[in-house]
C-alpha cells in the first residue's frame, strides 16, 4: 500500500468511525454468530469428551478426599498458609481486597496508552497475580493428600476408663516387681474380681502397658482428653467422678450450685456420727480397717454392712488410727473432693454438670445406657455398631451410632423408631402404647443416650459380617429371639400369646416346629431355620410348652425365674455376688446359689416374700445395712416380677 492508497483509506475509516455502527443489527449480529460458535463448540466437547462426575457421595468411604474444582486449586492451596484464626484471611481479607482492586482500576490506570510497553505497572501486576495463581494451582495438585484413613481414638485408655477408673481413679501406683498381669487376670486383690473372664490376654497387655507407661494416663488428658472425654459425659463422669460417687450422684440442689461444688471441691459430705450406733471395740475394729485394710477382717464385715452403701467398694484413706476413730465417731464432713476448677476445663465441667442432674433426675444418659444394654445390644452392639440381624436370616443391622445415622435423624424419628418398631426388619415395639416395655421417660433416656454418640460416633464403617447361626440353649434362644414378640413369659405382644388355651388347643408340637422353621406368611414371624438347628427349635418347643396355660397368656405363678429373674440378677446383682466376689456369700448366678447361699440364708424364702431377704434389700426396708442395688434402684416391674416369683414358690421354670 502506497501513502495515496493509505491516506485514501485513513480518511475512509474516519467517515465510517464518525458515522458508526448500528447496534442493532449490526453488533448484535456479530455478538450472536461469536455466541452461536462457542455453544456449538460446548455441545462438541460435551458429547465427545463428556462432563466426568464423581460418584455419589458416601459418608462412609473414607477413600475420598473432598477438593474443589481444578480452578479454585489456588484458593484452596492458599488457604493452607494461613492456618486456625488466620484462615479469614485468607478465605475473606486478601479475596475482597482483590475484587476492590478490580473495582477501582479504571480510576488507578486512567493512560491513553495501549501497548503493553507503555503500561508496565498494571502489566507487571497482571503478571504476578497470574504466576502466583498458576503456581498455588501446581503446589495444589502435586501436595493432594492421600485418600483419609478411619482414625479412632485410644482403645487402650477406654478399656482403661471402662474397667479400671472407678476404683483407681486416673492412674494407679504400682510397686516395683508386681506381676500386674497376674493380678488383673486372676484378682484377690483388695475385693478386685478376676478379668480374665472379660478381658483378652491382649486387652490385659495393652492395660499393664497403660498403667506402667510412665504418666501414660497424663500425656493421654494433655494430648487426647479434650476432644476424647469432653464430648463423652458417660467417660467423663466414669473416670473422674464413679469412684467416689458409683454410678450417678443423688442432688436435689440447681446447676449454678452444683457447678459451684464441683469447681471448688473441698469438704462437702455429711457423714452420721456412728458413737452411738456402734460399740468402741467395732469402732476400733472399723478404724484399723480403714488404716490398714489386711489387719482387721472383723472391720471388713462392719464396713460391708454399715459403709458400702455410700463409699462403695472404695476404702477412703486415713492418716492414722486416731484421725480414722474421730472422723468415724464424730461423723461430720470428712471427705475431700478435689477442685475440679484446677484440672478440667469449663467445658468439661459444663458436661459433668448436665449428667449429673439427668442421672439424678432418673432419665439421664446413664439410665439410657442402662436400657440400651437391657433391651438393645442383643441386636445393635454394645456401641451401636450392628451385625448379624437375629431376626432376619442373611440380613444385616447397620450402625446406629455414625455420624451420618445420627446427623439424617432428628429425635422425633428415634423415638418413633424404638417406640413403634420396624417390624418389617424384625424390630419389635418397645413403647407401652404399642405393646413394649418402655414409657414415654425410658424412650426418652434411650434417645439422649444414643445421641449421645452423636459429637465422638464410636462407629463409622458399616459392619462386615456374614450369616450365621446362633449358640444358645432352648430357654435361651426364647429370650434373646421370641420373647422381643411374644413377651418375656411368653404372654404375647407384638406377636399372640404361646400360652392361652386357644393356641395350646389349636397348634401341636409338630404345628410349633414348623412355623418357627419356616415361618408364617403375612406376619413379622420369619424362617427361623436358616439360623437356628433342629435340636435348638426342638428345645424352643419343650420350653413353650412346659410354660404353664393361662388365660390371657399370664398364669398367677408365671413368672420365669429363666426368663426374667435370672437376667435381672445378671444385670443388678451378679458385680458383687458372683463365684469370685460374693458379698455377704451370697450368689446370684444359678437358681440353686439364689436359694441356699448367703451368710443368713435362705435370703428366699419361697412363698413369703415378705420375711424374704432379697425382697427386703431390693425394697430398701431391712433394718442392717443399705438398699440394694446400691448405686441405683431396679425398675419397678423388675421388683414387682421378683416379688411375684418368690410369692408363687420361687420356682426353678
């Protein structure tokens, strides 16, 4: 192009730049056809390359790292320069201060200029934040963590807290070539029952490891506490308060007071004078004990009979003889609580507060901790975890306890759940309304239980389980299976009664069998073959059948003392009255040690069980010593069910 040719065009253009382009059509046009090409070339890629989605998301796949998009990476990556109360800046200050910048650039570069040469500074700073986008997103994607891994808190120190804590408190003292292991498994130590019957050889390894680390249980508060026993009350109240205080503290007072007790400690217990209930020679007897408890055998059985109804089976400690004979004689307070203020914090303290008065008021955590094992563990797991469904052959419970159950369902769906049942899945109601054992306040116990797990979910991953068959004796695979349905005598429920005349009269033995094999159609009552043996379902039958009849399914002397009194005496009795550790010699464990042990046997005196022993120590109305269960009271059905056993002779059914 000459100069003529470029002037001619020069002036041209100024005529048409002077003049303009329509907007309509002409720009509009453009703007379209430009739209038109991207959209289609959009269309192109997704159907020849496709839009990946990753898969739907599971709470329970601990495989998955959660990241954002490829285009966030750098703000992702950022962030990680800024941890804990610094992450608002990164997330808030430096993003908001970017788009302020972007706002205020046309009133920053207002030059004429275009070429890049001539605007180096909002070049040079175009170019560093690009770079430093382009590098966060490489650091990004070259530091992507790896996939989580299930993380669970120390089992050690749990199993610590569950089995040892109540009586040795935090951590224990042990001398210098003590075989601990022998002591833990075998016990004869201080009243200490043997845990070779509950515990693994390793769990008694991992405690012996425990308790000899060297402040094991200190560096486990300082570095895991907060997070491990803050947010569990029943842990809490367990390790620090149980060995004192048993199960639950009996306080009629409001929190601000009971807050103000436990922060400050220090003498707080009444206890009564005993100058004049005790003679000076037990006094003495009582005072060596408590000195020294191997020199006086005699101030044992005065301490089982006056003291264990407050202390427990924890000995308090006395400096000398004359210190121990005051505090006794002169009664008084005489117990120090430490100053909790000190040594939990506010939050802690906050829990303990809130468990307390719930288990004082009755329907706290601990009372639904109770019901759970009493009416759910056979089922669910001791922590909610599942397994096998006992009523479904080849079925599986899944976890109650994760934090996805837990966080899906308000407390409305829980109560629901245990009060109607599912008896699609084999769950029969729990509520009196439909037919359950449980009123409005025990539903209401069990609900703050499990949401209880809620803030520390003792399960996360589904259990792996396969179908199997159970090991239990007639009487036994009746309680654990049928009694959910037909009533723990086998008066009827959510399923008819087994021992009306109309059923005893219309089905024979042969008649029983097969429908506990092969189930009945139409009803919750599964194929029970698949799960229990022949011989098993031929010892269900023998047992339905030795059940006396009753019209209405409840016979005056029905009572089962397989049934109902023995799995009361394992929940209530059997701690302290077992083979190992019988108070007062008296045994809980078999019908036989029910009725012939015991110091001042017979303790059941069957068809009077007003001189009965038990029915006097379950009432709380014998004149020596304390009420028993003495850390809690049985339910009143369960007293009732005693009651009525002993009075129908006490029989061996």
């Amino acid at each position: 192009m000459n100069e003529q040719e470029k002037q001619k065009y020069l002036e041209e253009y100024k005529k048409d730049k002077e003049k303009g382009v329509f907007f309509f059509p002409d720009i509009i046009f453009k703007d379209a056809v430009i739209t038109l090409v991207i959209f289609l070339i959009l269309i192109a890629l997704a159907f020849f390359i496709g839009a990946p989605l990753e898969e739907r998301a599971n709470p329970s796949d601990t495989s998955y790292t959660p990241r954002p998009e490829w285009y966030f990476l750098f703000l992702f990556q950022l962030l990680k320069y800024f941890p804990g109360n610094l992450e608002v800046i990164g997330v808030i200050v430096i993003p908001t201060l970017v788009i302020l910048l972007l706002f205020g650039l046309p009133f920053l570069d207002k030059s004429a200029n275009r070429h890049f040469t001539k605007r180096k500074g909002v070049i040079l700073g175009t170019t560093i934040g690009l770079v430093g986008i382009f590098v966060l997103t490489v650091l990004s994607v070259l530091e992507a963590p790896p996939p989580a891994q299930t993380a669970s808190g120390d089992k050690t120190a749990e199993l610590y807290a569950m089995n040892c804590a109540g009586c040795h408190g935090p951590t224990i003292n042990v001398p210098q070539a003590t075989n601990l292991h022998e002591i833990i498994a075998q016990g004869t130590h201080e009243g200490m029952p043997p845990w070779s019957a509950d515990l693994t050889n390793d769990q008694i390894d991992a405690l012996v490891g425990f308790i000899l680390s060297p402040d094991g249980s200190e560096i486990f508060d300082q570095q895991c506490g907060e997070c491990h026993i803050a947010t569990d009350l029943v842990s809490l109240f367990v390790t620090n308060c149980s060995s004192c205080h048993g199960s639950s503290v009996a306080f009629a007072g409001d929190e601000e007071s009971l807050r103000e007790t436990i922060v400050q400690g220090g003498l707080h217990l009444e206890m009564p004078s005993w100058r004049e209930k005790l003679s000076d020679s037990e006094l003495t007897a009582l005072a060596n004990y408590v000195v020294d408890p191997s020199t006086s055998p005699e101030g044992e059985e005065l301490y089982q009979t006056n003291c264990v109804a407050c202390h427990f089976d924890r000995v308090p400690q006395a400096d000398s003889f004359e210190d121990a004979y005051q505090i006794i004689s002169e009664g008084g307070s005489h117990e120090t609580m430490p100053v909790w203020g000190n040594i939990l914090t506010d939050e802690q303290i906050d829990a303990l507060v809130t468990y307390t008065i719930q288990s004082a008021e009755g329907t706290g955590t601990e009372v639904g901790r109770t019901l759970f094992v009493q009416n759910c563990v056979s089922c669910h797991g001791d922590f909610g975890e599942g397994g096998p469904n006992p009523s479904m052959a080849g079925d599986v419970i899944a976890p109650i306890s994760t934090s996805e159950y837990l966080s899906t369902r308000d407390d409305s769906t829980l109560r629901a759940i245990i009060s109607q049942g599912q008896p699609n899945f084999g769950m029969s109601p729990f509520g009196l309304a439909n037919g359950g054992p449980l009123d409005e306040s025990e539903i209401d116990a069990l609900v703050s239980y499990i949401r209880s797990w809620e803030n520390d979910p003792p399960v996360e991953v589904p259990p792996e389980v396969s179908a199997q068959t159970v090991s239990l004796s007639g009487a036994e695979v009746y309680k654990t299976l049928c009694a959910q349905c037909h009533g723990e005598n086998a008066e009827g429920g959510f399923g008819p009664s087994l021992r009306s005349p109309e059923f005893r009269e219309g089905n024979t033995q042969e008649d029983i069998f097969n429908t506990i094999n092969l189930g009945h159609e139409a009803t919750a009552m599964i194929a029970w073959g698949e799960i229990l043996t022949a011989d098993q379902i031929n010892q269900v039958v023998e047992f339905i059948l030795s059940l006396p009849v009753s019209e209405g399914g409840a016979a005056s002397e029905g009572v089962s003392f397989a049934v109902t009194i023995k799995p009361a005496f394992d929940t209530y009795c059997q701690v302290c009255h077992n083979a190992s550790n019988a108070q007062g010699e008296w045994i809980s464990t078999s019908y036989d040690d029910v009725l012939n042990s015991g110091e001042n046997s017979p303790v059941v005196i069957p068809g009077d069980s007003g001189n009965s022993l038990l029915a006097q120590k379950i009432l709380g109305i014998q004149t020596e010593g304390g009420k028993m269960p003495p850390m809690s009271d049985m339910p009143q059905d369960i007293i009732q069910a005693i009651l009525d056993w002993i009075d129908a002779g006490a029989p061996n059914n």
